[in-house]
C-alpha cells in the first residue's frame, strides 16, 4: 500500500473523526505543560489539578456524546436525556468542587488568601467575594458549555451521516434510472435498425450479411460494454462508427454525410450510448429519397471536455408522415440521463427550422 492510499485511508469518512478526536486532546495535554514552562517558571504545582478536572471534563463530554445523545435525544427522549444530563451536570460540580477544594487545596496559600481578604476587609469598607461560590458557578458553567459542545458535535456528525445515505439513496435511485432508460434505448433501436435490415434483404443479400455482422458488433457492445456504468470514449466512438456504416448501406448518394471523430483523448470514461439516440434520429429523420440532405456528424475532446454536434436536412418528403408515437423516445431518454448523470456539468441545444435540425452537446467530465 503507497503512502497516498495510506493517508486516503487513515483520513477516510469513517477515521477522520477519530483522527480529529486525538488531534483535539494532544493538543489539550500539551497546553498545561507549555504554559507553565512559559509563564510559571517550570513549577509544576498547578498541572495535576488541571489534568485532573480534564479528566472529569472528558469524562462527561463522552458519557454524553457516545450515550445520552446517540440512545436518547437523537431516540426522541429528550426529557429523559436532559434529566440525566442535569444529574451528571451536579455530579460534576459535586466531584469538582470536592477534589479542588479538598484534595489539592493548599492550606498555606489558602489562609494567606484569607486575610488578605480581612486586611481590605479593615481598610475599606467593600463586600468579600463570595470565592466558593464563584467556583460552583464556574463548574457549572463549565459542564453546560460542555455538554452543548458534545450535542452539538454528535448533532453534525448525524446530520452528515443522513446525507451520505441520502446520497447513496439517490445513487441507487440514479442507477435504477439509468437501467431503465437503456432498456428503452436498445428495443428502440434494434427497432429501427432490424427495419433497415429487413429492407435491405430484398435489394442486396451481400449487404445484408455484412449489415448483420455490424449489428452482432453492436448488440456485443450493448450486452457487454453497456452494462458497466462506464465506458472509454474509443468504445463509445467504434459503437458509433459501425451504426454509421451499418445506416450507410441504404443511402443514397444524394445524402451528405460527413464524420469527424477524435482519434485522441479517447480514454475518458463516458455513459455508454449516450451520443447514439442524435445520430440515430438524424438518420431517421434527416435523409430524403428524392432530394438531397446531409447529416454532419463532429465530436472535439479537450481535457476533460467533450464537444458534440450533430446537424441533419429535414426531409419534406417526412413532415408529414412524422410518426408521433415513437419519435423522440431515444432524445427524451438522453434528457433524463444528461440531467442524472450531469446535472451541473453539461449544456444541451436543440434548434430545428424547416430545413436544418441541429443538437450541441458540452459535457465537462
């Protein structure tokens, strides 16, 4: 294992808290030391008690951030938890006040602190004050601030966790999505291009064969390639290019038709069939027996950017016969995808007139 997958996985989603943990008390612990040996000349009288009430501290932030939180409040207890969390807030307070004033109290000091007090006392007419009260309040202060911290640390960490499963919800609902337009996608095209077949067995039998021989190269690509999730560009790019030359078969010369694809940068991972449902349409839409027509086909990579633009004639010879109830399934079907799959990272543009229908398509990868 490299050091980079190392730290990736030390500082992963489930470590990092943990990490963070260890980070915050090492800082803790060092603090005391550092502060007496910068402004305490190196006398180590006052570092037991801290780390003593650190301790207690500790103790509550835990008992509340692993037990009252996660079993109670977050249960929708939060009578039950705010009772024991008042409990252990006086419990504390109790232990404080008891080890602070008893177990490490310096008398000496103490009884100078004392009259001191008495000696202003004499000299001017001004209340004592009240020490032992200021430190039950201190406590208590103390505990609160401590508690709400450790609620609202556990609070956070819930709500990040209910959107890392409200991502993966959507995760699973996209891939549902997505399965289910590409089974709309492949009857829709074998659709359209077992007609092309059918209608070129009766002018060319040669043809024909070689036109099922491309189409067992697409339904390989559609059974194998297009069950990942994922596929390389140069696979997406050979799809396109034997649905090309399978169409080619049946026109004539009067249509147009010009190919640009990349020959590099063609190791970018795509959706598959993602590019297919335009040229599809262009060819179904676009190409006139009796006239000529054109269908331009152009794909540019740059980085992690692809640009694709597919422009086609728009026959007369089929505006009126435009078969409503199957044409634009495949386009819809892209729609959904490009909106799954790049909500904010593509740009799709469609303009049609009555002689030119033309689709651009960004996507940043």
């Amino acid at each position: 294992m490299t050091k980079q997958q190392l730290k990736k996985t030390f500082l992963s989603h489930k470590n990092l808290p943990i990490a963070l943990h260890i980070l915050a008390w090492a800082v803790i612990v060092i603090i005391p030391h550092y502060l007496v040996y910068t402004f305490g000349n190196g006398n180590r009288h006052f570092v037991p008690p801290i780390y003593i009430n650190l301790t207690i501290y500790g103790i509550l932030f835990y008992l509340n951030y692993m037990l009252l939180v996660p079993r109670l409040f977050l249960k929708k207890r939060k009578l039950q938890y705010f009772l024991l969390a008042t409990g252990l807030i006086i419990l504390v307070c109790a232990v404080m006040w008891y080890i602070n004033d008893h177990v490490f109290i310096d008398a000496e000091k103490e009884q100078k602190i004392k009259e001191l007090i008495q000696q202003i006392d004499k000299d001017q007419d001004i209340l004592k004050p009240p020490i032992k009260q200021f430190r039950i309040v201190n406590y208590f202060s103390t505990s609160i601030l401590i508690l709400g911290f450790s609620l609202g640390l556990k609070l956070l960490e819930k709500v990040g966790k209910d959107e890392k499963e409200r991502k993966e919800l959507e995760k699973e609902k996209l891939n549902s999505e997505l399965a289910f337009l590409k089974n709309q996608v492949s009857p829709h095209f074998f659709f359209n291009t077992l007609n092309n077949i059918y209608s070129l067995v009766e002018i060319n039998k040669e043809d024909a064969q070689d036109a099922i021989l491309k189409l067992s190269k697409l339904m390989r690509y559609l059974l194998y390639e297009s069950e990942h999730g994922q596929t390389k560009l140069s696979n997406e790019i050979d799809f396109m290019r034997h649905y090309i030359a399978l169409m080619q078969l049946r026109v004539s010369q009067k249509v147009d038709i010009n190919i640009q694809l990349p020959e590099k940068d063609t190791d970018l991972l795509v959706p598959p069939l993602l590019f297919i449902s335009f040229i599809e349409n262009a060819f179904k839409h676009g190409i006139s027996y009796r006239e000529k027509s054109f269908i331009n086909v152009r794909m540019t990579t740059d980085k992690n950017k692809i640009s694709f633009q597919c422009e086609n004639s728009v026959a007369s010879d089929k505006k009126e016969k435009h078969d409503e109830n199957h044409s634009g399934i495949g386009l819809e079907n892209v729609k959904k995808r490009l909106e799954l799959l790049f909500p904010e990272n593509h740009f799709l543009a469609i303009e049609s007139n009555e002689k030119k229908y033309s689709v651009s398509l960004v996507i940043t990868l």
